[in-house]
C-alpha cells in the first residue's frame, strides 16, 4: 500500500482530496492543522513516504499585490521543504501549479504555450515548478505538475468568484467590478480524480498538464447562471473597474494528461453550480 503525504489537506482541494482519496487502496499520513509547513523541519517526524501530493499555497491573487513577500516565501518554502522530503524518501511528488500563461496567444491554450505570470502568486508557482525541475535534474525526483485553470466547488473560501457570487445572490445586489473576462472553470471532484489518476499513471521526469474544461464563459454570463439556478431578485451591478493583470479569456486544452492517463473531465459547469448550490453548508 502506498503512503501519501497530502500538503494542505485541510484546504479547499485537500479535503476534497482526502475523501476521495481514502476510500482507495492508499494510506494518507494525516497531521495537525496547526503544523507550519514553512519551517525547515516541518517534515523531521513524518514518516517516509512514496508520494507526496503538495496542495499547500496561499492563493489569493489581491493578497499577493498587498504583501507579495508573503506570498513568495510561503509557496516557496513549503515547495522546497516537499522537494527535501522527496529527496530524502525517494518519494515521487504530484504538485498543484496554476494557471502561467498570461494573456493567451491562441486557444484552447496548451502546455507548450509562453509562460507569462502576471502577478506574484502566479510568479511564485512558476517558481516552484522550476524547483520541480531543478530536483529532478540534480537528484532525479520525478513530479508531476497540474496547471489547473479555474477550480471550484463546495466548500471553497467566499473571497472566490463562485463563492461570492452564490452568497451575494441572496441579497438585493451582486456587486462586481468587470463583466467581461472569460474563464474555463473546472470542478474539484475533477481535479481531485485527476490527481489520483496520475499517482496510478505516474511516469518520471517532470510531466507538467493542464487541468480544464475545455470551454469558458464570461463574468457576466456566470452571474446571470447562478441567478437563474438560486432563483434571486438581485440587482447586478458592475463598476468597470479593471484588475491589474487580467487575462480576457483563458480555454485550456487538456488532451495531453487524456492521451497520458485516459482522463476528462466529466462535471459541466451548470450541474457543478447545481451541485454546489444544493451543498452550500460545505463539506
């Protein structure tokens, strides 16, 4: 039986992750909340393990234009902490990126497109997959790096897009401020069913995929769905404000992990919002 060490198993995708992942034939190291993973001998008292599935991020792309040496020194060590872990265990590592493409040259974007991070959160993921890279080169840690575009699902934090939609949705405004980039939104259970996959389908090296739906739909399109689905009166109002960095449209081609492991995803964004809004008490 293979033991997994899950970083950020208390998150959003790493809870998901757990309950799937715990009724399969893995055992999962679990941990304490309130252990920093920052700190260089976070892992001293871990067992070894054969995998380790790194979640573990801040993620909040405001967060990091307010305090972008936060963001750094968090994803960054955590990363490097993994990579000592793997390297010491001779374990292999399946590491959840980000979306680094920037403004896309061309759609559906695949893994051979520039990389042009727009903001320290996406700069500090970049970051860390060229640690991925480095390990592999220098001690021959395989990985595995998923680019998923926009994850959501139940129990995600309210400072997301869906989120806050759903919870404004119940008063008389939803207050956005632009109404017109695109995204390819992709639910958790078919990230979490991803990353199990590729611990079944593993291949050495660094593989890097991406993770999407294959479509997108624009801000504004997305809140008069969610609308319509939780049946509100809300007025929708948007300022026009713009987001320093923002990408107009993103569609991810997810061929690459399909011909690699078989996978699709299988959950349409509108039974995803059904989904979501019948589960909004969370997990």
């Amino acid at each position: 039986m293979n033991k997994i060490l899950i970083t950020g198993l208390h998150g959003f995708v790493g809870k998901h992750l757990y309950n799937s992942i715990s009724k399969s034939d893995f055992e999962v190291i679990n941990y304490a909340k309130d252990i920093d993973l920052r700190l260089k001998d976070s892992f001293l008292n871990f067992p070894k393990v054969d995998f380790i599935v790194h979640l573990a991020a801040k993620s909040f792309v405001p967060e990091a234009f307010e305090n972008p040496q936060n963001i750094y020194s968090n994803n960054i060590n955590i990363t490097l902490n993994v990579l000592e872990k793997a390297r010491k265990d001779g374990a292999s590592v399946i590491f959840l990126s980000t979306y680094v493409y920037g403004e896309p040259n061309y759609l559906p974007i695949d893994e051979m497109h520039v990389t042009a991070p727009q903001n320290p959160y996406t700069q500090s993921k970049l970051i860390c997959e060229s640690l991925f890279e480095a390990y592999y080169r220098d001690f021959a840690v395989s990985s595995t790096i998923f680019r998923p575009f926009n994850i959501y699902g139940p129990g995600q934090n309210l400072s997301f897009l869906i989120p806050s939609l759903f919870s404004q949705s119940t008063s008389s405004s939803i207050k956005l401020k632009d109404s017109r980039p695109k995204r390819d939104f992709i639910h958790v259970q078919d990230v979490v069913d991803a990353i199990i996959l590729s611990i079944t389908s593993f291949s050495t090296g660094v593989n890097i995929f991406n993770l999407g739906s294959g479509s997108s739909v624009s801000i504004g399109e997305l809140c008069l769905i969610i609308k319509e689905l939780t049946q509100s009166n809300a007025i929708v109002e948007f300022s026009n404000e713009f987001r320093k960095g923002e990408v107009l449209e993103t569609v991810a081609n997810w061929s690459k992990f399909n011909e690699h492991s078989g996978w699709k995803p299988k959950i349409a964004l509108i039974d995803g919002l059904s989904l979501y809004f019948s589960k909004l008490d969370g997990l």
